[in-house]
C-alpha cells in the first residue's frame, strides 16, 4: 500500500506542470484532485507519529492546523480574485464536510465488526459545543441584516470584524482549554491497547514530513481551484455547489484520511480531535482570519451568509451532537452522519 501511495506522488508535479503548460483544465482538474490523496496519507502517517510522541489532543490540533493551510490559501487566493461568495460556501462546506462526511466515514469504517467504539464524552462535548458557539457567531450577523434591511453595508461589516474577533479569542481559549489546563482529557489510551504505541517517525522527520506535504498540498489544491472555474462551467454546476461539496471535499481530504486511520485503530478521541477540532479550527479561526485578510486584500467580507447555508450548517451541528452525546460510537450512526450529508449535498447541487 506504501508503494501505491508512493507511485501515486509522480501526479504532484504532473498537476503542476499541466498547470504550467496551460493543458486542458479537465485533465489539471483530475490529476491536481489525485495529488492530493497521496500527500493527505503523508500528512496523516506523520500526525499520527506526533500524537505517539505527544498526545491525542495535540496531535489532533497540529492535524487540523496543517490539513485546513490549504483552504486558508485558497481561501485568500480566492479573495483577492473577488470570489467572495465561494469563500463563504467553503467555509459552510468545509464544517459539513469534517462533522458529516470524514466523521460519518470515519465512525462507520472504525465500527464494523465491533459492538461499540468509546471515546472521551467530555472532550467530544468541548467540542461540540464549540461548534454551537460558531453557529450562534454565523447566526446573528445574519438575522441583524434580516431584522435591520435598512442597516448600511458598513454596520455589517463592523459587526462581522467585532464577531471575527470575539471568535478569534474564544479559538484561543479553547486551545488552552485542550493544549494546557484539561489535556489529560485528551491522552485516554484506547480501549484494548495497554500502551502508547511507538511512533514510526522521529519528531523532527515528522515535522518535515508534514510541513513538505501541506507545501506540496498548497500548490496542488491552487492549481485545482484554478482549473475549477472552467471545468464546472462544462458541467453546468453552481458557485455555491463548487464551495460547499467540491472545494470542502478537496481540503478536507487530509482530515479524512487520518480521521479514518485513527478510528480504524480504535482511536476514537484522536479521530473526534481531527474532525471537530478541524471542523471548528475552520469556523472560528480561519474565517475570521479571511475576514480580517479582507480588508488588506481590498475586497471586504462579511459573515452574513444564506438562509439555505445556515439552515444546513445549525441542523448538522446538532445531528453530531447527538451522535458524541453517549461517549461511544457504532457503525449505524456513521450511517447517519454520511446519510445526512447526502440529503444535503444533493440539496445544494439542486440549489440554483
């Protein structure tokens, strides 16, 4: 399998190269898509060698912070480019896509053939209740401008930094919260392993590894974002759809597979840290930060997004709650999370 992966590298610099050479965008779409399934198993193998070396919570941090660098740089490419709307759907996107989608793969993968998975239900809260404070961040910027139409784009905007940086802070807080006064919270040693298993990489190789894969994974993801524009206008889909499934599927695709690997090896709390600590690194951290960049950039955003976005984004916090309320986890509720994720997504590449 390290073989496969490792074959699988040479469509890293062919994707550049087609970018380069101005080949056709479907062909720069695929290959540039390919690239970074093997980089993502990189990122994945030397995250799980830190956590060997650390612990679950940090491990899962350093996970989320390097797997979501590539939609922070596509973020701000796209917003110098003016595609302010596509930031937003990705942002939506990219919470669905850690809480639905990897979560859902992950908890579903990890639980067949066993009765129950079990994880830390304080820390799983922590989280998730995060995730409801970002909701409550996204919500109100929006109902000020439905409950004041006659607010200037200006209110707006100053409502949308004060928020950004209220979130900012509260990202901190929550990383002292895991990093500092409760990590014990996150270094549970897995039911049925009776010691911390030994890393494969040293800490120094691990940290090489993971900062050449998220470079490699920053240039792959720019030039598919690149070639993005022409090859939806081919297929007819929306900006919307591009955002929310395409875009998030792509930068998550770090988070899926270490989210998988970590729960396939019974390694439930890693699994959880990966996909809503991503899932809330992305809501109240990245986007107040392109919210800030925005003003710098020259084309200033703000957090009021659709009704539709909302909607979906409030209804799949509340559906993972739900499923990390117990402190364990079976194969039938990955089913429901990826079920979820379904009905939305088919929902949103009908929205026009």
């Amino acid at each position: 399998m390290n073989k496969f992966f490792l074959v699988l590298l040479i469509t890293t610099p062919l994707a550049l190269l087609a970018a380069y050479f101005h080949v056709s965008p479907l062909i720069t779409f695929f290959l540039s898509a390919l690239a970074i399934i093997p980089l993502s198993k990189y990122i994945g193998d030397a995250t799980e060698s830190l956590t060997a070396h650390t612990n679950a919570g940090l491990g899962g941090f350093l996970n989320a912070t390097f797997g979501n660098a590539p939609e922070l740089i596509v973020g701000l490419f796209a917003l110098n480019a003016g595609l302010i709307e596509v930031v937003k759907a990705s942002i939506i996107g990219s919470v669905l896509g850690n809480v639905l989608l990897v979560l859902g793969t992950a908890i579903f993968l990890g639980g067949i053939g066993k009765d129950h998975q079990k994880f830390n239900v304080i820390a799983a809260k922590a989280g998730g209740s995060m995730l409801l404070l970002a909701a409550l961040a996204l919500v109100v910027p929006a109902f000020f401008a439905i409950a004041l139409p006659t607010s200037t784009p200006n209110a707006l905007l100053v409502l949308s930094v004060i928020v950004a940086v209220v979130m900012i802070l509260s990202y901190i807080a929550q990383l002292v919260f895991t990093l500092r006064t409760h990590k014990h919270l996150y270094n549970a040693v897995p039911a049925g392993q009776s010691k911390k298993e030994e890393p494969e990489l040293s800490i120094i190789k691990s940290l090489a590894v993971l900062a050449a894969a998220t470079i490699a994974v920053s240039f792959v993801s720019d030039t598919l974002v690149a070639s993005i524009e022409p090859v939806v206008a081919y297929f007819g889909w929306t900006q919307l759809f591009i955002g929310i499934i395409i875009i998030a599927i792509v930068g998550n695709a770090a988070e899926h597979v270490s989210a998988i690997q970590a729960a396939l090896r019974n390694h439930l709390d890693l699994t959880l840290s990966i996909t809503i600590g991503s899932a809330t690194q992305i809501v109240m951290f990245v986007a107040p930060l392109l919210v800030l960049a925005s003003f710098v950039l020259g084309h200033p955003m703000n957090l009021v997004f659709s009704l539709f976005e909302l909607v979906a984004f409030i209804f799949a916090i509340f559906v993972t709650n739900a499923v990390i309320d117990d402190g364990q986890s079976n194969w039938f509720e990955g089913v429901q999370l990826l079920a979820a994720y379904g009905i939305l997504g088919v929902a949103f590449f009908l929205y026009t």
